[in-house]
C-alpha cells in the first residue's frame, strides 16, 4: 500500500497524476484521515464525490500523539523540514503491514 500526502492529492486534483491514477486503479493507495481532513478544508472540484472516494480507500490506522513523538525522536525526524501530519503519515505507514513509503 502506498500513502498519498496532501500535495501528491492536490496535483492530482488540479492536473493529474499518472503514477498516483495507475496506484489507484491498482488498489494500491492507502488513504489516511489527516490528509482527508486537508483536502476536506480546501475548495475540491467535486467535493462529495472526491471525499467520498478518499473514504472508500484502505485506510491507514491512526497513531496516537505520544507515538508520533516517539517516532520522530527514535528515527531523527527534528529539523528535517517535515512537518507534524508528515510524521502521523510516516508513522502510520511504518506501523501498516503493506505500506511501503
């Protein structure tokens, strides 16, 4: 399983991914709430619809806080310029069996 971020979302929402549309028809992406929850704060072209379909992907399991702050100590995530919700999808990725980041 493949994690999209938010940016890999937008692109492809605006022009098209066909890295992200082959994953996809593949069965391959992995949808985390997060990056639902971004995409649902902006203005989407076919929102229902879009949100709907990001709700019928695999979902990534959620990571508590206190794991997510484990993870970016134990794999010395500090000052590498990614952010919080980048972390929460790492670390989400590295706890699902499938996904491969």
């Amino acid at each position: 399983m493949i994690p999209a971020n938010t940016s890999v979302w937008v692109e492809h929402l605006r022009v098209g991914s066909p890295a992200l549309a082959e994953a996809l028809e593949e069965g391959l992406v992995i949808n985390h709430p997060f990056v639902a929850g971004e995409l649902a704060c902006g203005n989407l072209a076919n929102r229902a619809e879009v949100l709907s379909l990001l709700q019928s992907l695999a979902q990534a399991p959620l990571v508590p806080d206190a794991k997510a702050l484990v993870f970016i100590e134990s794999r010395a995530l500090m000052g590498r310029g990614i952010g919080y919700i980048h972390v929460h999808l790492l670390a989400s990725a590295a706890l699902h069996a499938d996904a491969k980041l």
